[in-house]
C-alpha cells in the first residue's frame, strides 16, 4: 500500500487533503501537534470513510527533537514514503515568538520545521519511485522578502512581515528541493502550491498576544468566513491535485485558477520565488540551522 504525510492534518486543508489522500486508497499518517485534535480528526476521517487505512503520530514542526523523532520512528515502520504534504503552519502571529530552537515562530514552522522534515525523509521518499513533495505556500508570498541579514526577525518583526517571509521560503525550498532532485539523477517530484483564500482555523494564532480591538475583529472575522469563503475542502483543491494527479511535474506551482479560489492549475509564482541564487543561500542556512543535510544517493 503506498504510503502518504501530511502535516497539520487534523483541520482545515490538512484534514481535507488527508481524506483525499484516504479516499484514494493511500495509507495517510496525520502528522499533528496537538494530540486531541489529532485523535478527533482520525475518529472523524475513519467514520467518513470505514475502510480508510489511517493512523496518528504525533510531530511539532517547531521542536526539531519531535521533528527528529517523528521521521525515525515513521522511517522504522514503513519502507518508502509516496506522498509527503509539507501543509500545517502558523499566521501573523501578534507577538514575536520563538520556537523550542529559538526560531522566529513562523520561520521556524513553516519552513525550517518543514526543510528538516523532509531532508529525514529523504531516503523513504527515494525508496518510491516519483514520490512527491508537496509544499504549501499562501498569496501572501507575494509580499514576502527573505531577510537575510536578519532572518530571525529580532531587530524588526511584524506578523504578517514574517508570514510572508515564511510562504516565500516554503516556495523557494520546493523549487530549489526540485534542481537538487533533478540534479542528483532522482524521480522525486517537489512542487509548490497556495490555497487561495479559504475558511479555516489557520489564523487562530492571531489574537494571542493582541489587544482587545484586534482579538474582537479576528473573533469575528472567523465567524464570518465560512458565510464569504470557499470551504478548506475547496481551498485544499490545489495541494489535492499537486499530490495525485498524473498531469503534475517538478517545479510547478499550482494555484486556483482564479488566483483566490476555483479550479486549480499552474500558475506563477511570485517574482522573488524564481531567484535560484536566493534559494541556494536559503537552503544552506536552511542546513546550518537545522543540521538537516540531503543526501540524494
């Protein structure tokens, strides 16, 4: 049976990606911080969908020791990986935090967490031929920049200055994972995608830390999405179709075709994302800060 990942499972996108990946006769690991939630969301998917193959492991992308423990512990029960979907994250955090590494939070989830996940995988997904890497960015990549000379974002941060840091990086590390791939002589498929806008509890993490104004707008905001905002079952259309279909190649990146929501397709990706120079300076500090290195033979 193949085998596919995906992270941040248990809601949202991460959940209806999960189905799919179910429905179509993968065995899907729900790869989630939060053990409850986690555990619902398995109750749910298996009272959806009796005969799925799923199971629970419990992964915090921002502790690489769980990161570390996760991959082997997965790498110790099955023999190759077919998909891994690179999608649970963190929004506009307020406040700056950090990760148990000391990471700026977003940085350190979304992507790091993420790099170092994959780079432990590496040799499963290698042991299937074509296995895919799917990386989900966000339309705020467009406005994101890579802050080389302080990418921790102590001297200026801004919540949503380091999402879209963060969704810029998970575009580049697909792309530059893709060449490296290639370059190695691999089947390994890496490709980008963005949901468009949809209706999920991805920005919960916006109100901690915030004054009252913002958490009663944020409150509201959530309460109204589901009525305005294409369901996480539609927004996750793109990630569904970058991990299973046959019209899918290395280096694309997928997107709704209306650029925040319908049908997905390829489309461009932000200016920024396609500097191959950036991308190589960000995965060797990508490396540096993760003691993560790939090794493709």
């Amino acid at each position: 049976m193949t085998t596919a990942v995906v992270t941040g499972a248990n809601t949202g996108l991460g959940y209806a990606t999960a189905r799919a990946l179910a429905e179509r006769g993968h065995e899907v690991v729900l790869a989630c911080r939060d053990r409850d939630r986690g555990a619902a969301a398995l109750e749910r998917l298996r009272r959806e969908l009796p005969g799925a193959t799923a199971r629970l492991e419990p992964l915090d992308l921002a502790d690489l020791g769980s990161v570390e423990t996760f991959a082997g512990r997965l790498a110790g029960e099955v023999d190759g990986v077919d998909v891994l979907v690179n999608n649970a994250g963190v929004m506009a955090l307020p406040v700056r935090k950090v990760t148990v590494d000391g990471f700026e939070a977003q940085l350190g989830t979304n992507h790091l967490g993420h790099f170092a996940l994959t780079g432990r995988l590496l040799s499963r997904l290698l042991a299937r031929p074509a296995a895919r890497v799917v990386t989900v960015a966000s339309l705020a990549a467009r406005g994101g920049e890579l802050h080389f000379d302080d990418l921790q974002l102590e001297r200026s941060y801004g919540g949503q200055l380091a999402y879209g840091q963060s969704k810029l990086a998970n575009i580049l590390f697909a792309f530059e994972l893709d060449r490296r791939a290639r370059a190695a002589g691999t089947s390994l498929v890496s490709v980008g995608v963005h949901p468009g806008v949809a209706s999920t509890e991805l920005g919960r993490g916006m109100v901690e830390g915030a004054g009252p104004l913002r958490r009663a707008f944020v409150k509201a905001s959530r309460a109204l999405s589901p009525l305005v905002l294409p369901s996480a079952r539609a927004g996750a259309e793109s990630q569904i179709h970058a991990a299973l279909e046959d019209d899918v190649e290395g280096g694309e990146y997928w997107g709704p075709v209306r650029g925040w929501r319908g049908r997905p397709q390829v489309v461009a990706p932000p200016p920024a994302a396609l500097d191959a120079a950036a991308a190589g300076h960000l995965w060797a500090l990508s490396e540096e800060l993760t003691g993560v290195r790939y090794q493709f033979e």
